[in-house]
C-alpha cells in the first residue's frame, strides 16, 4: 500500500459513474484494501461499503456494494485504470 497521489483515467472516470462509484470510496479501496497481482503488471484491490440504497445500474435496493479497482502503481503516482462496482445483499 502506498501514499502516492491517485490520477484516474478517463476510462476509469466514465466506469465510476456508469457503475456508481464515488472517488472516495476508490481512494479508500486503494489505501484500505489488501493489493493482489492483475494481469499485464497491474494490482487490483476489493472493498466492501455500506451501501442500503437503490443501485444506479437496475434500479434495485441492495444493502452493500463492493468496489473493484485495477490500477498501476508508478515511481511518482498511482493510476487507476478501471473501477467495477458490484451490489448485492
């Protein structure tokens, strides 16, 4: 885990709000949450939230949501390349 600063790509920033994910909480995955090996040289870490709302996605209620995030940890920062959101009970 690192205090390196947080740039979100494009791509990244498209995906958290179609799927409903706030900066906060991907910040918080990346500082909170255990990193695993992805594919092609990135991390992924997941982070379980309180969530007890009706999902953007269909419009369902669902009690909690956890937040994906794939990203690269560079010399100077770190670089989200894409964020999934998944709801369930």
């Amino acid at each position: 885990m690192s205090n390196k600063p947080i740039y979100f790509s494009e791509h990244s920033k498209q995906q958290m709000k179609l799927r409903g994910a706030l900066a906060e909480e991907v910040t918080l995955a990346i500082r909170s949450a255990n990193w695993q090996t992805a594919k092609q040289n990135r991390l992924r870490c997941r982070f379980q939230f309180p969530f007890n709302a009706i999902s953007p996605m269909n419009q369902q209620f669902y009690p909690f949501k956890t937040i994906e995030v794939v990203f690269a940890e560079k010399p100077e920062r770190i670089e989200v390349i894409t964020v999934k959101v998944y709801y369930y009970n």
